[in-house]
C-alpha cells in the first residue's frame, strides 16, 4: 500500500489585537470577507486564524468584530514574510461596546491625512538603557513588578524633548527579558531612560476622516498623536479629557 503526503502551507496567518489594550481580541462573532467573498480562516485561539493552502495573491481583506470597528486593509505579500506571511490587525472598540471599560475617543476630518496612532505618555512599557546597533538588542530598564510582554510588536521610543518618537518593531526578548529585538536599527539618537511605549492605532479613510480611541480607565489620559499627511510626520500632545486640544492642525 503507498504511503500518501498531504501537504498544508501556510497561506497567511492573522492576528487580532484590540489596540486600546493591546490584547488579543477573543470574540466569537467574526467574519471575514476576501475581495467582498465571504471567507472561512480556521481559528487557532488567542485571536489567531489561518488561511491553508490558498494561493498567495494580493487582495483586499476586510474584518468585521462585534464590539468592534469595522476593519479594512489590503494584503500585499510582497511585504509579509515569505516564511510565515502574518498580518496584524488592530481592531478600534465601538462606542457602544458592552465588554471592559467605557472608551474615549477623537475624531474630525484632516484633508489628505494618511494615517493616524499615539502612545500613551504616562505608561511606559520599559525604558531604554542602550543599544547594540549590530545585534539590534535593545538594552531596557524594566518595570518593577513587571512582566515584559512585547507580542503587540509595535511601540514608541520617546525622544528627548518629549514631542515625537520613534517607531519600533519588536519581534522578541532576550533569555533574561533584560534586551528587546528589534528588526530595525535605530534612526534617532536617543536618550537613557527615555520610555519605550505601546503605540495604539487610529482608522482614516480615503476622505481624511479619522478615528482615535482608547480605554477611558484614568483621570490622566494625555497621549503623543503621530500622524501622516501628504506623506509629512507630524505630531500634537492630546489631552481625551480636555476637548480643546482633539482637533489635529
């Protein structure tokens, strides 16, 4: 009797993350649709599901979760990872979402905006402490008490004047969780003790309109808004509690 093989590749692995939080998004309630068709990934937990054995062609993925923003981003593999092609989604709570804490948002309209995220300026992950620009270890102050749990990958190296930062993309920690992998050297000079922070992402479509929110769970919610237009980085300390500084200028 021959022996058969069954081969299963992986065509593309996706995460869901609930951007106020940076947690898994564990909800039942999901559909996705690929070109507008509806589409079955297999789950896998943790807010993880698969794509087995589709061809790996560009396409438009749009995500609907209950409780949640809707979610559209298109698929490029060219710039996925051939081995395990992954792509994280960062879900943005509704208003009117019933689970965990009462959410706090900005919105407007900004023409030619590209993108919106910030970072929360009073909850550092960790603090840098040095940089090894060969091995990209960055070297990190923990906080006490702390687990350093960086599977979220994408975090803020705040600058010294405190008004911008710099993007990183984490892909893990050392043995003694006293360094974090970075897959790209820094750009920027930084400073010693300078906080490392979670970036929360922001939706904008095609007519500048924009969306911001995060877990209203603090008196103090100030946050370092970094956003694109025409291409050009800019960035505006804003205050959830105080609606005079929302508008983006």
């Amino acid at each position: 009797m021959n022996a058969s093989v069954i081969r299963a590749q992986l065509g593309l692995l996706i995460r869901l993350m609930d951007t106020t939080t940076g947690a898994a998004v564990e909800e039942r309630n999901v559909q996705f649709f690929a070109d507008g068709q509806r589409v079955h990934p297999a789950p896998r937990g943790n807010g993880c599901f698969v794509f087995i054995n589709i061809e790996r062609v560009n396409f438009r993925l749009s995500v609907r979760v209950s409780g949640f923003e809707k979610h559209d981003l298109d698929v490029r593999y060219e710039e996925l990872d051939d081995r395990i092609p992954t792509c994280d989604i960062f879900l943005i709570p509704s208003e009117k979402n019933a689970k965990g804490e009462p959410v706090i948002g900005i919105f407007g309209n900004l023409p030619f905006l590209e993108a919106i995220e910030a970072v929360d300026l009073n909850r550092p992950l960790c603090r840098i402490s040095d940089f090894a620009e060969k091995t990209k270890i960055m070297k990190v102050i923990r906080q006490a008490g702390r687990v350093l749990d960086v599977s979220y990958g994408h975090y803020g190296l705040l600058q010294a004047d405190g008004k911008s930062y710099e993007k990183l993309t984490v892909i893990g920690t050392t043995d003694n969780s006293q360094g974090l992998y970075v897959t790209e050297p820094l750009k920027m000079p930084f400073t010693v003790n300078a906080p490392i922070l979670r970036i929360v992402f922001g939706s904008v479509d095609q007519e500048g309109n924009y969306c911001l929110r995060t877990r209203d769970d603090s008196s103090t919610l100030v946050f370092l808004v970094r956003y694109i237009v025409k291409g050009e980085e800019h960035f505006q300390q804003v205050d959830f509690h105080d609606p005079a500084t929302w508008s983006l200028t």
